[in-house]
C-alpha cells in the first residue's frame, strides 16, 4: 500500500486560510501529538475573515495550526476507513457573518515513522536531532501497515494517508486537500 502526504489543494484561496484561536482553545500542539485527546478536550475555535457561503464550497479548510479540519462529506469518507486512526474534536468555527455549522476539527491518533531518513534529504533545527524541514522525503514502502492516516514520527506536522484514503476522496471529490507522493516534496 502506497502512502501520500495531505496537502492544501492548489486551488484553495490563501484568503480563506483561518486562524487557529489560541486564546479559547486549548493548545494546537497537543493536536500534533497523534494521542487520543480526553472527550472534554475543546471546543476548537477557528476564524476565517470570509462570510459562511466563500467556505461552504470547500470540503477542508485550510488553518494556521495545520489541524485538518473537514466538512460533512470529507468526514463521512475518512470516518468510513479511519475511524480508528482519528478523533473527531468539538469545533466551533467563526466567519465574518455568523458561524460555519458541520465542520469537525481532525485529531490524528497514530505516530507511525513513514520517513526512510537514508534515502530523504533534511535539514535539523540547530543544536538539535529534530528536523526543521525535508528537501527531499522518501516514504519506506508499506509504512502504515494497517492504518489509513497518521503523523510522521520524524516530522509531527506531515500528514501521512494511504492510497484507500487518497482514492475515497478522489472519487466523492472532496476539495481543499490534495494528496502527494513523498518524492514531491522539495
């Protein structure tokens, strides 16, 4: 089984890239941890500039904490296979006329080391083992074993879908997301 890394859709509107609320929700980086969350966890707020009817269009919207966070039909295709490897959040999500209903924020809950570090090419933060960034990334073949969805163990922000995810959404043509192979990165 092939593995992919979630990305924004080229098409997405850097316009309608919310904000994470930091001061009334609880902190974005215990979302990066791939841990199952305690149920009280949240609510997650997001604010977008945009009026409800600009985001309605778009099945994931983009975020500055990089948490996916998806629409009904986006959620009805990853919960059909994942339901396991995810976590849905209570969501509260803020426009500039109201409140956008039916959008769930994502909590991954799986840690899986896809990254072959011997065949990818990276740079560490300084005085550091962690990366900062890949300038090349190669996945080890079968990486998720039984999963559909993780973060990567080398690198929390990288999210990792196998080809079953990539195609469900493909064929219900969810937008605002986009699926590339590890070797794209650059």
């Amino acid at each position: 089984m092939g593995s992919y890394l979630w990305d924004t859709s080229d098409d997405y509107p850097e316009s309608c890239i919310g904000q994470y609320d930091k001061e009334k929700s609880p902190d974005r980086f215990e979302l990066r941890q791939g841990k199952r969350l305690a149920d009280d966890f949240g609510p997650v707020i997001f604010r977008f500039r945009q009026p409800a009817r600009e985001l309605q269009g778009w099945d994931c919207l983009e975020n500055n904490a990089l948490v996916p966070l998806i629409g009904p039909r986006a959620f009805e295709a990853l919960s059909k296979i994942a339901d396991t490897d995810v976590q849905a959040l209570t969501t509260r999500v803020h426009t500039s006329d109201g409140e956008l209903d039916g959008y769930r924020a994502i909590n991954i809950v799986r840690v899986i080391q896809c990254a072959d570090l011997e065949r990818s090419r990276f740079k560490k933060i300084v005085g550091s083992d962690r990366i900062m960034k890949f300038t090349s990334l190669r996945h080890r073949p079968n990486c998720l074993g039984d999963h559909h969805i993780a973060r990567e163990f080398e690198y929390l922000s990288h999210i990792i879908v196998s080809d079953v995810i990539r195609e469900i959404f493909s064929r219900a043509h969810i937008t605002g997301v986009r699926f590339i192979k590890s070797d794209e990165v650059r």
